[in-house]
C-alpha cells in the first residue's frame, strides 16, 4: 500500500532544472493510470505546486482556477512554467502553464496570500453523516474485479475513499439524487509539510467530483462507451486541514446540458470546518443506447 504514495510523493518533488527566461521552471513525471492518461488531479496538485515554488513562504495559495486543454500522456514527464504576474504587499499572483511535447496540457491562474484577520462564517456540516469507519472502502468493494481500471481503484490510489451510500462503480442504487458524500484521506501518514497537504488538497478534490452527474442519470463508471473529461476546475483554500486525516466531500450537480455536467462541493475535516471549496465542469457523454 506504500507504493502509491511514494508515487504521489514522488509526482508532487518537482525538480528544477535550472533553466530560466521570463518563468520559472519545473518539471515532474507523471504517474501510470490504466487508460494512459494523466489523472487531471496529478496535473493540478503539480502547478499547485510549481506556482507556490516562486512565492515567499509567508503567501499561502487560497484561490486557483485552471482549463484542462489536453488529455496527457502518462508515459511522458511534464513541463511546467510559471509568469509571476504580480506581487502586491498581500497578495501574489501566478499564471502556471502545463506542457507535454511542447504543447499546454493544462493552464492554472493561483492566487496567493499572507495570514490575514477578517470576519470569520461558513456553512455547517449537515447531521446525520455515518463515520467513514463505518463505510467500506473501495479496495474492499471492488476487491476481486479483473479490470485494469478496477485494479487501479482498489489498490492503485494514494487516497482510500469512502462513499456514503453506494458508490457509482459498478452500478447505480437507491435515488437517482445530484448529491454525494465522500470520505477521504491517504492511505499513509504524509510529511508534515503544510505546502505539501495542500497541493494533495486538489490533487484528491478531482476524484469525485463529478460523479453525482453519474448518479443523477443512473450510469456508473462502468457503463461502456462512457466518456468523462474534465474541463475546467476552481478551488478555494479556507483553513488548513491534513489529508491525512479524514475529509469528508460534499458534492452536488445543479446542471447538466450540451454534453457538460457541472459540479460544485465542499470540503470539512472532521471536527465540521470548512477548510476548502470546489467548482467543476467536465464534458459527460453517456453511450447512444441501441
């Protein structure tokens, strides 16, 4: 179970290789998944990542908005450039731009920082929602399944998820709702690195978050012919939290047309704080049925 996350370690320690015009550098590899494309959250965690490089330790990113322009290839290493657009006496601003073959797979805009007072609400944590020991997790309920991409799920991820209710694998039960409740965290302790858990923050953010289209619509994962893509992505860093520690992810779908489905969720860590918020539309094509 340790090898995912040195793989997810190993993802976000990007290396600089010391070249430099007007942005700044980075590269990283990317990781294995079962249909030779970049997860979209490993491509967000690592510009996370580039853009916080070139920013005082002070300025922490709160905001980032990024377009996935490209399907990525597993079996290539990644490019990333930073612009530092601006440096104000609070804020920072980076433009993160993610290339594969000299093409941009994926363009980011962060916004950074310094710890601030100000006035302080959220939206509480509903009642009622079951500990995430309780739950089965997905290496238990897909344990078994001779697929690569099942494979994967199970075993393959640095985070174990927990759905409340069945999850949307295999098939569709129960309500056909636009909302979900998700549990979270890595499969092992990370290093104590505040950077570090916010940046697998978004890199975890991108699993779900799409999946209460699915379960709207009655059509799991495993539909053939299902093509799912993200297409855009925004995220809001509110409190600090560990992803080692349990997360729940409250999602819901207010809309789906024209072959996009979009998503929006929230984030709390276990004692009901807030600690981050997300946006996303991604293309959603079901198979024509016959």
């Amino acid at each position: 179970m340790k090898e995912p996350i040195h793989s997810l370690l190993t993802a976000l320690d990007l290396s600089a290789p010391g070249v430099r015009t007007d942005e700044d550098i980075f590269t990283g590899p990317s990781q294995w998944m079962p249909q030779g494309r970049v997860f979209g959250g490993q491509v967000l965690a690592q510009s996370v990542v580039a853009a916080t490089r070139t920013v005082d330790a002070e300025r922490i990113i709160h905001s980032m908005h990024g377009y996935f322009l490209r399907p990525g290839d597993v079996e290539l290493p990644i490019t990333f450039a930073v612009d530092r657009i601006h440096d104000g006496r609070s804020f920072a601003t980076r433009r993160t731009q993610a290339y594969q073959n000299g093409v941009p797979i994926l363009s980011m805009i962060a916004s950074f920082q310094t710890q601030d007072e100000g006035p302080e609400h959220q939206i509480e944590l509903p009642d009622g929602i079951p500990d995430p020991e309780t739950l089965p997790s997905a290496a238990e309920l897909l344990s078994g399944i001779d697929h690569p991409a099942a494979e994967a799920w199970a075993t393959g991820r640095p985070f174990d998820l927990r759905h409340v209710g069945s999850p949307v694998y295999l098939r569709v039960e129960g309500e056909r709702t636009t909302r979900q409740a998700v549990w979270f965290k890595t499969i092992e302790d990370l290093p104590d690195d505040p950077a570090l858990h916010r940046a697998a923050l978004a890199y975890a953010s991108d699993y779900t978050i799409l999946e209460p289209v699915l379960r709207r619509h009655g059509v799991p994962w495993a539909t053939p012919g299902i093509k799912i893509a993200s297409l855009d992505h925004a995220m809001w860093w509110h409190r600090p939290a560990r992803v080692d520690e349990w997360l729940l992810y409250l999602q819901d779908s207010p809309s789906a047309t024209g072959g996009r489905g979009l998503s929006l969720g929230r984030i709390y860590d276990r004692a009901g704080r807030l600690v981050a918020s997300v946006a996303q539309e991604g293309m959603v094509r079901f198979p024509t049925p016959r």
